[in-house]
C-alpha cells in the first residue's frame, strides 16, 4: 500500500505555508502544492477545500470574493503566529515532503517502464502475426500456383486437338476453369485467415485444445462431403 503523502495535521500547516507566500484563491493553492511536488502530487479539491473551511472556521485564515468570482484566501495574523511557533516542525514536514517526491518520482519511473515494456510486447507480438500472415500469404499463393499446375498437367486436363470441340464445350471447360481458379482462391484464402486466428488466438493466450481441432476437421469433412454431392 502507498503510503500516505502527508502525515496526520501535517497538510494543515502546509497550508499555511503555501497561503505565506501570497493571498491565493483555491486552484491557485492547488497549482502550488503541484508545483512544489514537480507534478507527482496534485492534492483533488475535495482533499484542499474542506481544510480551507476549517483553517477559516479556526481564525487561521479568511477568504473574500475577487471579481465577483474567484474565492481568495488569506492567511490571517493567528495563522502567520501560528506558523512562526512551528517552525521546526514545518521544517520536518518539508523534508518529508522531500522523500515524497522522491518515491512519487521512483513510482511514475516503474510505471513509465512497466507501460513501455508492455508496448514493446504487443509491437513484437503485432510484428510477428504481421511476418506469420505474410509468410501464409505466401504459402497461400504457392499453393494456389501449385494446384494450377497440377490440374494443367493431370491427364485429363484438355490437350490441343486439331478437331474443333462440339459446339458450346469450350464455353463450358471456360466457365469451369474460372470456377476452379475462384475454389481455388476461396480456399486458399480460408486457410490463410484460419491459420492467422489460431496463432492470434494462441498469442493472446486463449488455449487452442483437441476439440477445437476436431471440429475444425469436421466442418471440413462435411463441407466436402456436401460439394462432392453437388458435383455431377
């Protein structure tokens, strides 16, 4: 647990040592303490305002309205005696205010490192899905050449013939061909975008088990099960 930046009456009497240097209204006096803890602290209103209420309500200080307004606060004779009687310990204060911005200063380095520790991680994880999916690309496009020379060299692919085909054989070995080569595409495809879910998956660190496999290979088997019944 962070331990607290003042100490029990301890915020009190900075008060009064901040409201020395000048007559302040209350973001002003905020702006100081800030200022003074070089920006790891900044105390919220509801921490400020309350101790001002009771500073007033004590004789310490006294607030009045500039330019209809601002409130001002002020540090009153009673406040000014009570400062010089508690000098040493003032002193003290300011010294723990010292460590404190010296821890608060240690804390915002972790942070800053923690935070940019993890962006390294998620750049060299954005890295590494952007080589995966270039290198599936990749497999991709040579499967899909590899498939296209095979079907140019199987043994019923069509071969040159000095006998005209029957009338419409070539637009239908046509519109078979473009299909062929959208299947082909389509599958390809399908398994680049497959391949990159399961390795981002995998990377986020969702488990990847037999089951899904399993279902993944099912799919499949129906989905050819259900083509091969559509072809003639």
């Amino acid at each position: 647990m962070t331990p607290p930046v003042f100490g029990h009456g301890h915020l009190r009497l900075y008060l009064l040592s901040v409201l020395e240097e000048r007559d302040m209204h209350g973001y002003e006096i905020i702006q100081a303490i800030s200022d003074r803890f070089g920006g790891t602290y900044v105390p919220s209103a509801g921490t400020i305002y309350p101790r001002l209420a009771k500073l007033e309500a004590e004789g310490l200080v006294t607030k009045a309205d500039a330019d209809g307004r601002r409130t001002v606060y002020s540090l009153t004779g009673a406040g000014r005696a009570e400062l010089d009687a508690r000098r040493a310990e003032l002193d003290s204060i300011e010294e723990g205010v010292g460590d404190s911005v010296r821890r608060l200063a240690d804390e915002v380095r972790a942070s800053v490192s923690d935070a940019m520790a993890s962006l390294r991680a998620e750049l060299a994880a954005a890295a590494r899905d952007a080589r995966d999916d270039a290198r599936g690309a990749a497999s991709a496009a040579n499967d899909r050449a590899r498939d296209a020379r095979r079907a140019a060299d199987a043994p019923d692919a069509p071969r040159a013939s000095t006998t005209p085909p029957p009338s419409g054989t070539t637009e239908v070995r046509s519109e078979s061909r473009a299909q062929l080569a959208r299947a082909e595409a389509l599958l390809a495809d399908f398994r680049q975008e497959v391949r990159a879910d399961l390795r981002r998956a995998i990377a986020a660190g969702r488990p990847l088990d037999a089951a899904a496999v399993d279902a993944l290979a099912a799919g499949l088997t129906s989905l050819r099960a259900d083509l091969g019944a559509q072809l003639p």
